[in-house]
C-alpha cells in the first residue's frame, strides 16, 4: 500500500520472530531496520536482543546491545535475560555489574533474569543469596514469579523440602507454575508424600491438568505402587480428563516440522534416527575417552 513501517510496527514484528523463534525472518526484519535508519533506537534494538537471544544467537544480541548509546534499565534486563538463557551465569553476572556501574537502578525483572540465570547453571545457594538482596539491599517486593523461580531451582537442586518450606512461606497463594515445580522434582527424587500434595493442589487449580495425573501416576510406578498408579488412572477416566501429548517443532528451510512423542510419521524419519543413533555412539566414544584419561591421571 505504499506505507512505511515506523519503529513500533517494526518492534511488534521482531517480537513475533521471537515469538516463533524465527531466525531467518529476524534477519529480514533487521534488514529493514537498517534501512529504516532505526538500528540506533533503543526499543528497536531491545527487541532485536530479545529476538536473537530466543532464535539462539547470543553474539547478534550483544551486537544489537551494543548498537545502544545509553542503554535504559530494559536494555540491560533484556541483555542479562539472554545470557541467562544460554547458561552463561558469569557473564549475566558482569553485565549485572557493569549496569550498576552505569548508575542504572535495577528492577524486579532485573532480579527474576538473574534467579534464571542460577536456575540454569544449578547455582543453589547463589540463588538465595540474589533473592535475599533484592528484598534487604534493593527494597524489591518479590512476586509469584521470582518465588516460582526459586522454588524451581531448590527444587532442582534436590532440595525438595526447603522448597516446599519456602511455599508454605510466601505471602500468597502458589499457582500451578510453582506446585508443577515441585512436582517435577518430587518425580526426580521420588518424595511420594510432597509428590501427592503437591499434584492435589495442581488438580485443584486446574481440574482438566492431565500432568499432574500423569506425573504423579509416574511417581507411584517408580515407588513401586501399583495399586496408587491403577487408583490414579481410574481417577483420570472418571473425571474426564485426557493426556495432552507434548510436541517440539523447528523451522528449516521455511518449513515448520512438528514432533510428536513416538511419533513416526515424518518422512525424515529415517534419517533423524541415523542421526541420533550417530549422536549417540558420539557420546558413548566421548565417555569412554574420559574413562580412559581418569585412569591414566590415577
């Protein structure tokens, strides 16, 4: 029609790339910023950090950070998030510095980016230490989801009871974010007793959740309770609730695959199995040179 796009048209495209973590039509999108003349504007390039941070290209999002003459309390949130993201604490760290260095106050989002970036790097007792100064040393409210987070990383730490003990703590009701988390690590650790709780308060949350159902079946299994695991699974055909399956999807060459678990119906089935067999020979080849290496260094 002839109309040119402004800097917001531009900023709620680069979130639909990153919405659907797509790479390859960011790079057009930046393209046209650039054309646009917008490569310097600070909600621009926020976006564009975003964006490259969830397409899996960390470099272009500090590219795009750095393209920011002043960058605003959103630039270094949107900065520390991404290297959150790909797991690399020490750097999510320094940023963290070098932010307060430039005199720019942090905010609550700034704190839930750091808890993530220990979630991904298993830091337990640093995660603690960041949520005990953002309330003491910056005054921030903590909120559903900085206890969510922290309750998700103790729990994946194998801390299960101090997570629970940090829900009984907080100053309002647990969602099904923070209850599905402790689930989750009642399965890993196998704790039948918070595993019950915690999946009855899902259910009670949300009636139709069949992952509670399914999680807390799975627990009994491992523990070797069978009747628990039939009583659970009568309990889900009663209430009428059906298994949602999970999927993952990739876009390749303008293409988006979806898989489905045990699914076998992608025509590259062949090859994506070739591929994994391979992968994992790789790995078993890798532990086994590891193997041979701790028995020389003895």
């Amino acid at each position: 029609m002839g109309m040119q796009p402004d800097h917001s048209t531009l900023v709620s495209v680069l979130t639909a790339c990153s919405s659907l973590a797509s790479l390859q039509e960011g790079r057009k999108t930046h393209v046209l910023v650039l054309k646009s003349g917008y490569e310097s504007h600070i909600s621009i390039c926020n976006a564009l950090i975003t964006m490259y941070c969830k397409c899996g290209s960390i470099l272009d999002s500090e590219l795009a950070f750095r393209q920011i003459d002043h960058p605003d309390v959103v630039s270094w949130n949107a900065m520390i998030a991404a290297f959150a993201r790909h797991g690399f604490y020490d750097r999510a760290l320094a940023s963290f510095g070098e932010m307060r260095s430039n005199r720019v106050e942090p905010d609550g989002i700034t704190f839930l980016s750091l808890l993530s970036a220990c979630g991904h790097a298993g830091k337990v007792h640093e995660s603690l230490n960041w949520f005990n100064s953002m309330i003491k040393s910056y005054k921030i409210v903590a909120r559903p989801e900085h206890f969510a987070c922290l309750v998700d990383i103790l729990s994946r730490g194998g801390q299960v009871e101090k997570a629970y003990k940090i829900i009984q703590e907080m100053p309002f009701e647990a969602d099904c974010g923070i209850w599905g988390a402790l689930l989750a690590a009642c399965h890993v650790h196998l704790n039948v007793k918070l595993g019950e709780l915690a999946a009855k308060k899902i259910v009670e949350l949300e009636p139709q959740n069949s992952g509670a159902y399914v999680v807390l079946s799975n627990i009994y299994a491992a523990a070797g309770m069978w009747g628990e695991v039939t009583r659970v699974r009568g309990l889900m055909r009663e209430q009428g609730v059906k298994k949602q399956p999970a999927y993952s999807w990739m876009e390749i060459d303008n293409k988006v695959h979806f898989f489905l678990g045990d699914d076998a119906s992608h025509p590259e089935i062949h090859r994506i199995r070739l591929e994994l067999k391979g992968m994992k020979l790789q790995m078993i080849a890798d532990d086994d040179i590891e193997e041979v290496f701790s028995a020389c260094s003895c």
